[in-house]
C-alpha cells in the first residue's frame, strides 16, 4: 500500500474506502479546493463525487500512456 504522503495532485490511483466489503475503484486526488496538500480530495471517477483523502488505502499510481506524437507528414501518409 502507498503511504498518504506520497500521493501526488491530479494523478490517478486504484484505491478502495476503509469500508468493509469496498471494491477498488480508480480514483483521481482533487485540488478542487484548494492546492495545498490539506485540501486534497479523493474524486471517484466518472462522478463529481469528493470525499476526504484518509478515507481511502491506495495501492498504486496509474501511469498515464505515452502519446505517439507523429510529424504532420508521417500523419499525412
């Protein structure tokens, strides 16, 4: 499990409540609020849904793909 303290703004995370029986679900840490690390929520994906960061155990970041950045011409072929 990842430690709170090394969670980072705007990124994603499969992580699940301190619920009994919670699934895990991927998450998005919010600074809807405000920047500081105080005012991070955790956002359930696809809801505007904003609960507190305690409330969550995360289990690992989830990378974002590389993009395949092609020249204009190799997109043109």
């Amino acid at each position: 499990m990842l430690e709170l303290s090394s969670l980072e703004s705007e990124c994603f995370y499969w992580a699940r409540r301190w619920e009994v029986g919670s699934a895990w679900e991927v998450v998005q840490i919010s600074t809807v609020f405000g920047a500081a690390r105080d005012y991070w929520t955790v956002a359930s994906t696809g809801s505007d849904v904003h609960r507190m960061v305690d409330d969550y155990e995360f289990l690992v970041r989830i990378a974002m793909p590389k993009a395949l950045i092609l020249h204009p011409q190799q997109a043109a072929e």
